[in-house]
C-alpha cells in the first residue's frame, strides 16, 4: 500500500521544523494511507481517499474533562448543540483535524503545480510582533515562519514568556497565491473571496479574514485604493488580487487573525456539566500560539478553494486557450 | 398583485433617509412584485420569487464604458472570464444586484422574529473616523446610521470634503445578531462563523470579515480572549457568540471592511479594451462611499445565514425542546 | 425587451400542433421575456432568467377545490407536508410548471447543438396501444407525436372514447439522444443514468423511468443483453447508451411511463379537508392524456442533464482533445 | 474500536445466506470499522465513517483485463473518460463498492426504526420467472429472498441451468417502505420518487426504476389508477404511496429492473485497449445473476433516501406535532 508523508507540502517548508520549545511536545508521525484514487502513482479520476491515525494519544490526559466545559473551546456549545459529545482530545473540534486538510492540500497542491500556481504563507503577527519586512526566503530559516529573522527572534522570546506565564498568544498569518490566472471565481454566488473567506474562517482559531489591504482599505481614499490598469496588469495591488469576486490574475494576498491557544494553565473560571460554577487548569500538552502549526493549515484551505476554481469549466477552457 | 417595500427592512431603519448630500440622485422606487412563494398572506413552501425593476435607468451614463475598464471594478475580470461582458451599469457586477438580497432579507427578518432572533448593523468608522461610542439608538437619528451622534457629524462632514475633491471613502460595519440560540453552525464543513464570512464578503467592496475580537484578538493574550463560563451563559463576549463554529447564545457581532467606492471622477490611469493606455473620470451618479447604503445588505446576509441554519433539523429540534 | 417563443423547442416539434380535439380548450401564449443573461443577442455567463406568465387563467374553475381532495392529485400531501395549500390550478403541483423546464430545455438546445447533441422524443404507446414501428419522421406528421401512423390513428380514436365516457388515458414516451460523446456521467453519485432518472421521474405524471432494454433486460440473459465491443463502438445498443453510469457514445435511449390524467369527469370518492366523505367530478379544461403535452417536457429533462454534465471539465476537455 | 457485522441489514435477512451454488464464491468476511462518529454506543453527529477492506482479493484473476474490455462493463467507458484505468476487479465500477452502500443503509435503518419506518424488499422476477404470490414471510425461507416459494424452486433450477451454459440471468426486485408519514419529499426539484429514482438507478446493473404501477399505469384509465381518498388515508396504493413527489402515508412501492451479470464464460466479441477485435471469456468467481446480493442494496438505497428526507426540518416538524 504506497505511502508518503504530507507534512512538509511545499518547498517553503522544507526548513527547520518548530523548534520544540514552541510548540507542544505531542509528536504525530502522520504516516498517510492512501486508500482509494491512486494506481501506479497516477490518480485516477476516483476520489482520493486518505487516512492518517492518531498515534500519540494519552486519552487519560482527557478524562477530566468529560464533566467540565473548558473556555473559549466549542466544549458546551457542542454538547447544547448535539445532546452528546465526544470530549477525548476536543472531539470534531480538535485542531487534530487539521491534519486531513493539509493532506488534501498536498494533493491540491501538485495539481496547481501543474498549471502555474503556488500557494506559501507567513507569520507577519504574533503576540502583538509585527514582521517589519517582507522576505520570503527568510520564512524557512526560522521555526516560525516569519518573514522578518529580527521579529522572529522577538516572536520566540515572548512565547517563551508566556509559556512561563501560563498564558497563549495569538497572531497573524498571510497567505499569498502566485500564478493564477484571471477569471477565477463566480461574480455573485461563489466569489472567490468569499470561498476563501469561507475556507479560512473554518480552521479553529481564525477569528477574522481579509483579502489585500483587507480592513486598513477602510481608510482609504479610492484614488490610494484602486489600482492602475496597465496594458499587460495593474500598476498596483491593493485588491489582492480579486476584483468582483474573480481573479485578475495578480498575486492573490489574504491575511488571517488567529486568537490566542484558549487552553492555559493559569487557572478559570468555568461550570461543570451539571452547572456547577468551578475552575479550571490545563495542564495537557497545549501549544503556546496557533502559530505556527497553523501557517500550512492556512496554505492547504486556499490551495482547496484554488484547485475547486481551477476544475470549473470556463477557466480550465480559458487556460486552454491561452 | 401583492407588493410592498422592503426599504425599511427593520425597526432601526426606520429613521431619516440617507441625506441627498451623502448618497448619490440616483433614486430607485425599489417596487417588489412577488412572483410566487405567498398565499393569502402567508407563506406556502413554495420559494418565494420576488422581482425588482431597475426603472431610474439612464444608460446612455455608462455608454463609454463599453470600451474602457474602470479601476477597482470588475470590468476587466468579467471580460478576462466570459469573453463577453455586459456593460451597462456594471452588469453582473452592479451594486443594483444588493436590491435582491435586502428583499430576500427581509423574508429571513420575518421568519427569525417568529423565533426571538434579530440582526441589525451600524457604522464604526468611515473615512478613517472612529465611532467612539456604541449607542444603538443613536442609529436611527443620523443618516449615516453611526452610533455616535458627533462622529456622525464628523463623517458628514468628511464625505463633502471628499466628494469634493472628487474621490472616494471607505469605512466599517458592525453587525449584531441578538436572540440566537446557542447549537447553530456545523463543527467543521459548516461552521457559523465561516458561513457568515462567505455571506459578507460575497458583498461588492467588502474586504474583511472579523468576528468577535477579530483582528484585535490577535494581540490579547488567552486569558484575556477567553471568556469565562458561567451557569446561564459567558461572562463576556469576545468571541462574538461563535466558539468551534457555533453559536453560543450570546450576540453574534460581525465586522466588515468597506472598501472606497472606485467610481471616482479624478482621472485614473487605465486601458481601453484593446488595450490602449488612456485616462478616465468617472462623472455619473456615483456615492462617495458605499457607507450607508450598505448596512442594510450587511444586514441581510447575517439574516440569510441565520435563517438558514435556523431550519437545519437539530436546532429547530433544540428550539422545541428549549 | 427581448423575448422569444419556446413552444417549438426542436425542428421535430415544427408539425401540426395538436388538434384541439386530443388537448385541453385552455391555451397559454407562453410568451417568455427573458430577465437577465442574455445580451446583444449572447448569453453572458449570467444566469438566463425567464418569466412566463400565465394569462389564461380562470381561477373561478378552482374554486370548488379549495375544500376537497382531488383524487391522483397532490393537493391532500401538500396540504399534510405545509400546512398550507394555495389551491389555484393544483398550486405548486400544476402541469404548468413545466413551462419553465421546456423553456430551459430550449436553451440547452443551443448549447447541445454546438456540440452536435440533439435530443427528440415521440409517444409508443397511449390508452394500452403500442407503437408498432419506429419512423422518427412520422412523429411530425401525426398531433400525438406517434412514430406509427397507424398506430397514431388508433390513439387518436382511443382517446375520443375515453374523453366520452370522462376518464383518462396513460402512455409510454421515448427518448433519443444522439451525438453525446462517452464518458459523460460520474462512475458512482452522479451516474448518468441517475440522473436521467431523476430528471425524468420529476416530471409529474411519470411513474417509472427504464434506460436501454429496461425492464425486458430483466428476462434476457447475459448473452442477449451484453453489446459486443468494436473498433469504432458497440455492435448493438442493449445498454441504451450507458454502461457503468457513463455515457458510452452511443444513441441514449430512455423511456417513461405515463399514468393516466388523474382529472376525470366521472365521479370519485374523496373528502373534504375537514375530513367528510363525499364525490368529485371534475369538469375543468383538462386533458385526456398527458401525452402529447408531455414530450416535449420528456426532450427538456433529457437536455437539461446533458448540458449539466458538457458543463462538467473533464468531458468538455476529451471534448476539446478529439 | 468497536465493529459491527452490517451484512444482515434487517431482520428478514436473518434467514438462510444465499446457497453457494447460487452465488459466487467469492466470500468477503465484510468486517467493519467504526473511523468516526460513535461514542459510548451512540453518534455524535459527527459523520460516521466505516470502513471495509477487500481481504478475499486475487488481483491475479483480473491481470488479463487490463489490456481488454470487457463487454457490459464500464471498462472502455472509463477509459475513455478518464484516460487511465484501474482495471483490478472492475476498479471504480466494482459491484463490491455497494458494500459501503449496505453499511450505510444500515445506520439509516436503525435511525428510520425509531420513527417506525421500516424497508424491505425481495425478488419478484428472475431468469423470466416471475412470483406469482406475495408472501413477505417466505423471503427468509428461500435464498433469493423470493416471495413464492414455488417460483423460488423454478428460479433456482434456471439458475444452475444457465450456469452450465456459461451464461447469466437479470431480474426484478420489489421495494416496500412501511411506516412513513405524509409530507416525505420536495414538490419540484426533490421530489421524492426522483429521489428514489436516481438513489435505485444509481445501483451498478439496474437499468429501469417503477413506482406503484409504474409502467403498468401506462395502460389504465384515469378511474382504474387513482386512488379514492378516505378519512384515514386511501382505499388503494396504485399510486405507491407517493403523489406529486410526496409521500402519502401509504406504503412506498418501488421495483427495479436488474439486468444480467456482463461477466458470462461463454466467449464475447471484444476489443483490446489498442483497437484489436478479440474474444474473451471471463473465467473468475462471478454470480450468474446480481439477485440475491443486489436485494440488501436496493433495501439501503430507499433506507437512506428515506433517512435523508425524515432529516428535514418540516417532516420532522410534523413528526413531532402528530
């Protein structure tokens, strides 16, 4: 049964992994079974199918919270909702499921390759740092995929002051697209803002989306705002690269806000299931910041929403044509 | 022949009319003809189809624009996608195309009133000023629908300005969902928040979907962030009522980044079709901002989503039982 | 405002339009004004929206209908699913909603045309009367769209005695579709053939839908039924066009079955909606069979789902490749 | 992990398995695992994922086909849509892919069970021979869940004799829904006889779907097929318990018609992948008819329609006020 493992899905990536001081110490192996969809190395129009098991469970490390709700976790709004939950790990809302995203976005991935397009992603904010450049070949030499080694190193320091605190931190991470072409996205019902807009508010933890100059578009005025049209482009790109909801064929630029880790260990305030005001300590083992275990969940959901647009009929015929 | 005008789609809007000064002459009697879907006075299960004629249409303002691409708009990426592009008035891609979902809005208002839950929406900031105070009456009482009476009076004054100098502005939209119960939204695939992004930045010149602390929450720390769990609720909201995808009882606050409005009439450099670098001023009946003709249609895309999620089987079940 | 008449969907359907005698007295001009998606003569990319209004509507027949159950109809189910029934013409249920499947079907024509796809439909059998021969030029000959003149002719004497006696007729249409290239159809959730299917059975009045041999294949054995593989096709075309759920390039062959006009003079028994036994007799403009009228609905189902699947990328991509 | 045997679907499955001269022998032990979606004996509302491996594979058996078509499949159909085949065992197209479809129906039958609906279904025809009783009872007590246990005798005997010939057998199974409540179905675009239409036409082999008469309607009058309307519900079910793609509260009545098993050891005109005529015999463990494995499918099939319907939120409404 062939194999391989989609945990380094880009070429950006291929870097230092996070060092183990900033992130948890639960190592998956994520080896990946490919169960259906692939026949002599090739796919074959069958959906493909992976299965990726979680290994390194402690599922004792859970059991205490079956009876209590933990906050800023979907704990109660599950349990309300459904009557049941499973709580081992966070049961359906566990970060864990990131995992089949990325895999899938692996796959996403070597078919864009194949069309021109390519999907990388950056920390350019985290516990209230900003990366005060831009240079992308800086993201792989540090295990926070900052774009800025100085701001990096600002970054790990003050995890590691928060960790020491009991506390999490949140940040910001910008996905950019290269190669697309223009056209992509439906003018009303399926703008290809508004997929990613979908796609990226759906990871756990992302609080907030914005496309280009996203909400600073806000303080604009329209003459800073709009960008030139040229002969072969635009003179600039505060759009992002999306106009009416399609493509224009310049790099596609989103940002997304992720909250802090909602799992501390300075203790809260909280009720059990029967509603009985306590608190609560968690001790497992909990990363300090989303970042960066997020940054190629956050590729993988564009490269989803991408490889979706570049299967419709109309661009795929355009891209014929071209 | 039934019809009515769904102009004032809620209570809140009842208040003065956006001043002639701030919004442009082009005035739409938006009279709805309802097709289909109502009997009697009640609804059947049939979908109600509603149609609103374009009747203040002066065509012969955009023919220019048959050969030109204006900067910002969806000219170019409409030509680019379908080889063919309808131009008047912006075709697909007209800000006339946001009738249909305030209509269809005001359908959702109506349905989620029978079940305690209501959305209204206002103007935090545009044209880089600030509401500084957060008072929902005050809406009613400018024509900016802002929530500051002397922010209001600042913003005014800034539109003049600008239109003025012949641009543009863009600015922020807060909206509220009171009365939802907690349970609405999917744990993955569907999830509330993600389902709320998609709808508001499905809207022309939104540029950034935040929910909660959005953006903000990126710089708190987790125990800021989180909000402590009480017996009958939370006891505080940044998470603007959406934890693992769904709702948690408490309101749900939405913001959306407004971009300036593109059509400007100072001269931006562009392309005609075949093109040819030519210069454009846009002189046509134009707003200065898309603020505060938005906010009704921020409105009603939170009232699609909700109502939608309303009907899915388990919260109604929930509903029951409650 | 553009419009145009769909009543003549297909060069097959230019004969003589049935003769008062076999339809209904109610006759609707079906004038169509095209909405949107159609500009200086070109479809947009827009969705094509159409309105048919009804003008020749006597609601007064219906009146009487308001508070009984007509037997064969939907009205009692409407009534049990919403609650609710607008009880003009059958409501929701009336044959007149196929107006607007013709009418697409008539687009999807076009579209099919340019891919050299052509869909027809004729009638072999009515009121227990098979036809006896397939002559595709004799359907435009005859009103009941018959391709045995003979057979045509007893039909037509068929249905004047039972519209005598106030009862109705049922029949059997067939469907051809001819120059679909293989391979449309998904192998597993959107066979071809499902698809057929549920198009076809949409139609209300069609209670069983058979591809190919259909049912005889039931009795045949494997020998008889398989289509022996050459070079260039199939040396005979048991299978209706479809293998496996996918298109094979060969003629697609579908037929439905009918039942009879559940309207009928003579009396019934039913209830009241309050529940009280009492007879029916209807006396309104109605047919005696559903056929003629149904054919051209049958030719739209099949046009729609075509167009579906030229739509898909990788048909249109073998499309484009050979 | 908890596992479960799906392979007796329902209590009148529990009778004696298919005798091994019936059917192939080709023994799959079906064992399940539960990936997803149960907790503590009971689902979570997350999607419930199974999953069956393939033990009692001899790919060996199929290395011939790789190069060769065989007639009645979706071998060259494939081909031609994809470009690329996975030829083992039929690949995508394999009738072993309903095992997933059983397991499903499974869960959607013990759901249906707690709203009292319940499926079943058996043979009514098979090589020519059709029953000639309806004896629900007897379906146990023969292996071709057959209603007539004379006609099952004469079944079987038609069975070995075709085998001995080399060759295969079709048939037509009959599909009874009990328990349903009116309201079951969408009035235009899900109709619930489309719905099961496309679900039972979906099956690999089956090549025509009926509803109540079904094509049998085609030759009654108007006042033989309707159903007189009483006080509790009809005096009659031609109509299959379904009216304007509604349920009526009747019994659901569906056939299907089963066409013979392409597999046949007699030799077949064929092709190679490169064009070369050729014959082939197909040697491997087959089935002479799809009946009786395909009976349990077509029992899933409708049970999962029925689930999906019994989901939605005003049948369920109902439900909950009856």
């Amino acid at each position: 049964m062939p194999s391989w493992n989609p945990s380094q899905p880009g070429s950006h990536t291929t870097g230092p992994r996070p060092a183990e001081a900033l992130t948890s110490p639960r190592k998956e192996k994520d080896q990946v079974e490919i169960l259906s969809g692939v026949f002599e190395g090739k796919t074959t129009g069958t959906p493909i199918s992976l299965i990726i098991r979680n290994r390194d469970v402690r599922s004792g490390d859970y059991d205490a919270l079956a009876e209590i709700y933990r906050p800023g976790h979907a704990d109660r709004t599950t349990q309300q909702k459904y009557g049941i939950r499973d709580w081992r790990g966070g049961g359906r809302s566990s970060a864990r499921e990131t995992a089949g995203r990325v895999a899938a976005g692996a796959v996403a991935r070597q078919f864009l390759a194949l069309e021109g397009i390519s999907v990388k992603a950056c920390t350019v904010a985290l516990g209230g740092i900003r990366a005060r450049s831009m240079d992308w070949d800086e993201i792989d030499r540090n295990p926070l995929f900052c774009p800025d080694a100085e701001s990096a190193r600002a970054m790990e320091e003050r995890i590691r002051e928060v960790k020491a605190a009991g506390d999490s931190l949140g940040g910001i991470v910008e996905i950019l697209a290269q190669g697309c072409p223009p056209g992509l996205g439906e003018p009303v019902f399926d703008k290809l803002d508004a997929r990613l807009a979908s796609a990226l508010m759906s990871i756990g933890a992302v609080k907030g989306v914005e496309i280009g100059e996203g909400f600073a578009a806000a303080d604009l005025l329209g003459s800073e705002n709009n960008d030139p049209v040229t002969q072969g482009g635009y003179a600039a790109n505060h759009a992002g690269g999306i106009l009416g909801g399609i493509s224009t064929g310049m790099d596609i630029v989103a940002r997304v806000a992720v909250k802090p880790i909602p799992s501390i260990s300075k203790p809260q305030q909280t009720v059990t299931r029967d509603g009985t005001p306590t608190t609560i300590e968690i001790k497992g083992r909990h990363d300090i910041s989303a970042i960066p275990r997020i940054v190629p969940v956050c590729e993988a959901m564009v490269l989803l929403v991408l490889a979706d647009f570049m299967l419709h009929p109309f661009p795929v015929r355009l891209r014929t044509m071209a």
